[in-house]
C-alpha cells in the first residue's frame, strides 16, 4: 500500500521555538540543478525583532555560564549534529551540487569545527586576557567579556560549514546570535536549530531567521538592541548594500565584522582553511580591572 510523502516543515527558530513568519509567507527553495526542495519561512522584520528580543532575554544567563559550561554544551551540539549527519548529507548534497561524499566530508568539517571552538571556550580569557605590568603597587587585569547581542548574516553558499563557522564562535564567548540564514540555501540552517533545540543551548542564544537577506539585514543593521553584526553575509547576497549596512550599524555604535573584499566586491572566505580567534576577538570586549596589592 502506498503512503503519502510526508514533507518536512521548515520553520523559524527563535527563543527555542519553530514558529512560522509572522509574515504568513514562504517561498520555494531549489536544489543546485534547480529541482524543488522545500518551501521555506520567508522571515519578516518583525520576525527579526522577534529574534533580537530572544536573543537579549537569553543573553544573562548565558554570559553568566561559566566557559567550562559553555564548551560542555557545545560539544553536546556537535555530538547531536553528528547524530544527524546523515540528514545534513541530504540537504547539503542537493543545496550545494555536490555528491554524496563531498557533502560527507562537509558535514565532518562541521562537526569538528564545533568541537574546535568548544575546546577554546576556556582559553579565550587566557589568551585574549592579560595580567598587565603597572608603575604601582596595584593588580591590572584585562578580562574578555561578550559584547551581547550579535547580529549573523550568514555565508550565501557554504549553507553548513560556514554557518556553524559564523554562529560557534559568537556563542562561545558568551554572545547570544540572530542568525539571516542563506536565502538560496536556509535548509541546513532550520535542521541546525532542531539540532541545538535538542540539545543543551538554553532557547535564545541562537535564533535563526530564513528570509531574502537584502530585506531583512537592514532591520538587523539599524536595531538599537544589537551590540554588534557580522557582514560575512553579504558576500553573493543579492541587492545588499554592505556600506549602508555599516551605516546603518553607527546608529548604536555596533561592533561591525567586515567581510572579506577581493577587487572591491565582498568574496567569502575559504572556510575549509584552519579557523582562528579573529572571530571570536571581533565579538568581546576588554574590561580592566585595578585592584590595591595588600602588604
């Protein structure tokens, strides 16, 4: 007896949750030879708004974790990912036009480079912080701290492994994330929010938006409730302004991530290469502390 072909349902993720766009709209998300996939969540601006409200309600009680905790739930992510892995094949095979054992090693890439960015959530006071020498008899501390609420436009084409390399290392610092997945690519950004609604991360420190990115990152850019925004994004997003998004990013002084510029056109970055702590530097910042030594 046949059954009917039960689809998958891709929705919003945002404050732990699948909600659908506030906008009632989807639009239909092709493989990489053109064949219908999904439909997807066209995310709105209130969508967004949404998303940042989540993200700074999150942002306490995630900052207060201690890093050991942070790295714990992180490679708790990373374990769940892999649980998927067959899945994150699939999606990333037919978005990204590449076979079956391409996707694989895409997929392990993913997986280890989470588990790479778990191992420094306890070093990064260690090496981005210092113990600093002063004319006086006084203890100088310099001390990272998250930045709070960081905006992610996500990489156009590398719909997994750059994803997971924008999103892990803003949350490894203690930052919570709102996340403007690829427009052509959203697939394995939606399964990536069941992977961390399944797993340890509290519901608000990443949510993920599906939405065209030239009609969202502009609400994004401008929200005064977002401390700092990461442009990889833009690169081979159709109809984005990355200057007016920089602009718009003064408006509350935001800590802007540039994208990488190859003859003046924003050109994503090679994201097979070795990641290092650019990414997490961009996203903390420096308290100092003095404090009297006793006799």
């Amino acid at each position: 007896m046949s059954r009917l072909d039960v689809r998958k349902t891709y929705k919003l993720y945002i404050g732990g949750k699948f909600p659908r766009s506030e906008s009632g709209r989807s639009y239909a998300v092709q493989s990489a030879s053109g064949e219908f996939l999904a439909n997807a969540s066209m995310g709105s601006r209130k969508d967004v708004r949404d998303a940042v409200v989540a993200a700074r309600a999150a942002f306490g009680g995630w900052a207060a974790a201690t890093p050991y905790n942070r790295g714990q739930v992180l490679y708790r992510v990373a374990e769940v990912l892999e649980g998927r892995r067959a899945q994150f094949i699939d999606e990333v095979a037919a978005g990204e036009g590449l076979t079956a054992r391409a996707a694989a090693g895409v997929v392990d890439a993913a997986v280890d480079r989470v588990v790479w960015y778990a191992g420094w959530t306890d070093k990064i006071a260690q090496v981005l912080g210092n113990l600093n020498p002063v004319a006086g008899p006084y203890f100088n501390v310099s001390a990272p701290e998250p930045t709070g609420v960081v905006g992610v436009l996500a990489p156009q084409a590398s719909s997994l492994l750059g994803l997971v390399s924008v999103v892990a290392p803003v949350i490894a610092s203690g930052n919570t994330a709102v996340v403007v997945s690829s427009a052509a690519r959203p697939l394995p950004a939606v399964t990536l929010g069941e992977v961390l609604a399944t797993s340890d991360v509290p519901g608000g420190v990443v949510n993920i938006v599906t939405a065209q990115t030239a009609e969202v990152a502009t609400w994004l850019a401008a929200h005064r409730d977002v401390n700092a925004i990461d442009l990889t994004g833009v690169a081979g997003a159709e109809g984005v302004d990355w200057a007016g998004l920089e602009a718009e990013a003064a408006g509350n002084l935001k800590r802007v991530l540039r994208p990488q510029v190859a003859g003046g056109v924003p050109v994503e970055p090679d994201w097979t290469a070795a990641p290092g702590l650019e990414r997490i530097r961009a996203f903390v910042e420096t308290k100092t502390v003095w404090h009297p030594k006793g006799l």
